[in-house]
C-alpha cells in the first residue's frame, strides 16, 4: 500500500448504500464532520436492487419495537423527500398511498388474517392500522385486481420511494455539504487506536477518525470483528422482474407488484438461499410472473425488460442492529434489512442519537446482545 499521512475526519462511516448515506446525512445536518467510504464496486449493494416499498404492516411480529420504528419511519418520510429535493433538487418519488398485500386464495388470507391478529395481540404493536380488507373494497383501491384476488390487507402508512432516486438525492446532497468527504475505496484494514479513535485504509489511503460507522451491509460481517463486533449477516436473494412502460393501472403499494412514476412495473418477493450468487433463474420467473397476472390481469401481455437478482442483508432474526462496540467505544455497526422503509429514521432520527450518545438508551430492543454468545 503506497502509505501517505492519514487524513483526520470526525466521523467515518463504512458503505454508502441506503444506511450508509442516510445516516451520514442526517450526521452532516446536525453538523457533523463526515467522510463516507465506499467500496463503489456494486459488490453486493442491495440499495439498488430492490423494490422500493415503504412498508410497515406486518414488521415487527415478535418484536413491537420494529414495528414503532418502522411506523416513525413511514411517518418521517415525507420530512426527509422535501428535506432531500431542497438540499439535492432531486424527488426521491416517495408516494404514501397505502399498502395491501392481495391473497389469491382463502387459505392464502386467513394466513394473512393469522399473521394481522398476532401484530393486534404484541404488547406495543406498533400499528395497528393494517386490516382485513374484501374484494368488494379492494376494487375501490385497486380497481385492476383479477377474479383470482379473494381480499387482502392494508395499511395506509405504507407507500414506496425511488430507490436509485433516493440515492442519488443522499449522495448529492452530502456532496453539496462542505463538511462532508466521499471517498470511493475499500476498506481493507480497520483498527482501534490506545487512547482512543479510530484507523480505517483502503488500498491507497489511510484515514483517522474519532467515530466510525459500520453501514456496510453484508460487507459487515468481513469488517465487524476487528472493532469487537460481531454481524452475523447472512445474503437471501430476491429476484425482480420489470416490465415495458403501461398505462397507469395501479397507484397504491402492492407487495409484488408496484407501478413506477415512469409506468414500468415492478414484479417481484422471491426469497431464496443461494449464498452470494446475485444471478437469475428462469423458474423465479414464471412464479412471479404467474402471480402478477393472476393478480392484475392486464399485465398477461406486458413485455418484460429486465430482471436481476440482489442480495438482501439479513440478521438472524430479521431485525435491525444497532449496536456501539464495548471493547472500542465510539465504533458503532448500523445494518437492516429494510434500508428503504428505515432509510427516513435512520437520517432524522438515529444519526441525532448516535451523536447525542443515546444508541444503548434509545434502541436497546436492537442491540447485538440479543445473539449474545456472537458478541465478541
Ligand atoms: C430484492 C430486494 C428487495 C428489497 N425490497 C425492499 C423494499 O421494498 N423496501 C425496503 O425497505 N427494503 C427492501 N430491501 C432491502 C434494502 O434494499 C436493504 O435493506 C438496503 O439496501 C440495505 O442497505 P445497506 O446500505 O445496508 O447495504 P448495501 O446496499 O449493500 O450497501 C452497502 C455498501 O457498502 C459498501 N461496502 C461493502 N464493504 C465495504 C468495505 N469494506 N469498504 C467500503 N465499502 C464497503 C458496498 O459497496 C455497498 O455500496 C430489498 C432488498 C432486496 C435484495
């Protein structure tokens, strides 16, 4: 490595997909000095393979916290689009117009009705808005849904934002923040210093901070240990599918189908365990296809122009990680698997109490101890 004089900077922040570049916004508008490090190799980058949905019905079965967080971040989003199309002039394309997950089956909504009285019965569930909807209200909803669609679920805290939008509008508005430095570089080396803070390098850099964030999804487990970590991450791949550009049929959210500003739509909600392989299968295909039609029978001629796979960045529970290092104060591993839907609270809100020191008190029900016998 060609060593040079390390750079100082206050806080660094490791990745900068969805969690990353939130939370360094929200870092950057309370006035933090911020250096964002990201590997810019698209190696697993879930922020740009997925769906988009702002969803909140069903998060948090068995732990209600989720479900809070995940309703105070629908009810932020709207805060952090304007706060994004002043600071970037870029519209993340969040749209809040309620949610529903369609069943094609009886037995298909009672599970979904199982599920629903389950979130009722937490202690704190959280939102407590989503229902059991029929087809005859459905049709109001969504007037395009097929004969096959028998009822279904909703929730008016759900919506979808622009994925790629909304990380293009992070990016340039940190870019136009003078206390912010982007740096495109893997991070290879990691270490805690005596006496406090922190050295991170990359190939051709060395860089000092005080603070250091780990928001750098599945790349977490690889970086984690070295600061007394543990993220115990594991890839679950979901493929996507997108069709040719049609005419508007479908405004609300919908799990498996969702129309874009453009009129392309999205297909998708495969979930597979296929390690790191980010390919496509043709199988995946014909199931989501299959489902798209019977549920919006207008899309049985819609021509496909896309379909990729991406790796979602899942903890054992499916619940998100907050956690300070014991062992090195001051380093901190942030990861979630619904970068999207939290991406408004971990801007507006997180990156306050992250730099108020208020992690362990404000979001215990997320820190790493619940895997406790990973915890280094
Ligand atoms: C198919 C699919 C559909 C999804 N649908 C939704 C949805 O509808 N709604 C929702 O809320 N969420 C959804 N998600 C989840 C969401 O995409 C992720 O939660 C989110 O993108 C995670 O963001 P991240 O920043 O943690 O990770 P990533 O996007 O993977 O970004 C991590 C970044 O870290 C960088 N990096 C890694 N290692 C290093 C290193 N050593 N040094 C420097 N940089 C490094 C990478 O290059 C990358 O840019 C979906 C995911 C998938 C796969």
């Amino acid at each position: 490595m060609a060593q040079t004089r390390a750079e100082t900077h206050e806080i660094a922040i490791v990745g900068g997909g969805l969690v990353g570049s939130a939370l360094a916004y929200g870092l950057a508008r309370a006035g933090a000095e911020v250096l964002l490090l990201d590997a810019g190799d698209d190696s697993f980058h879930a922020s740009a393979g997925n769906f988009g949905l702002v969803w909140v019905q069903g998060k948090g079965l068995g732990l209600a916290e989720y479900a809070a967080l995940s309703r105070r971040s629908a009810d932020l989003w709207s805060g952090l689009a304007a706060g994004l199309a002043e600071d970037s002039g870029i519209d993340c394309g969040y749209r809040r117009t309620g949610g529903t997950k369609l069943a094609l089956s009886e037995e298909e909504l009672a599970r979904f009705e199982t599920a629903l009285k389950r979130m009722h019965n937490q202690a704190a569930p959280g939102d407590n808005d989503t229902r059991i909807v029929d087809r005859g209200e459905l049709m109001d909803l969504a007037p395009a849904i097929g004969p096959a669609v028998v009822g279904g679920t909703y929730c008016p805290h759900d919506g979808f934002a622009d994925p790629l939008a909304t990380l293009a509008a992070l990016r340039r508005a940190l870019l136009r923040r003078p206390k912010v430095r982007i740096v495109t570089g893997k991070v290879t080396g990691l270490s805690g210093e005596r006496g406090g803070g922190f050295t991170l390098s990359t190939a051709s850099q060395r860089f000092r901070a005080g603070t250091v964030v780990l928001a750098a999804g599945l790349g977490n487990a690889a970086l984690a240990p070295a600061l007394g970590l543990a993220a115990p991450l594991r890839p679950q791949r979901g493929q996507i599918l997108v069709t040719e550009r049609l005419p508007r049929f479908l405004d609300l959210a919908c799990h498996t189908v969702r129309q874009t500003g453009e009129g392309t739509v999205l297909l998708g909600d495969s979930h597979e365990d296929v390690g790191f392989d980010r390919g496509t299968s043709q199988a995946v295909a014909r199931a989501v296809v299959d489902r798209a039609v019977k549920t919006f029978p207008c899309l049985a001629d819609a021509r496909l122009v896309r379909q990729w796979g991406a790796l979602r960045v899942l903890s054992p529970d499916g619940f998100p990680i907050y956690q300070e290092s014991e062992r090195f104060p001051g380093a901190f591993l942030m990861t979630c698997h619904s970068g999207v839907t939290l991406a408004a609270v971990h801007a507006l809100e997180l990156a306050d109490d992250l730099l108020a020191g208020r992690l362990a008190e404000r979001y215990p029900a997320f820190s790493a101890a619940r895997f406790d016998e990973a915890v280094a």
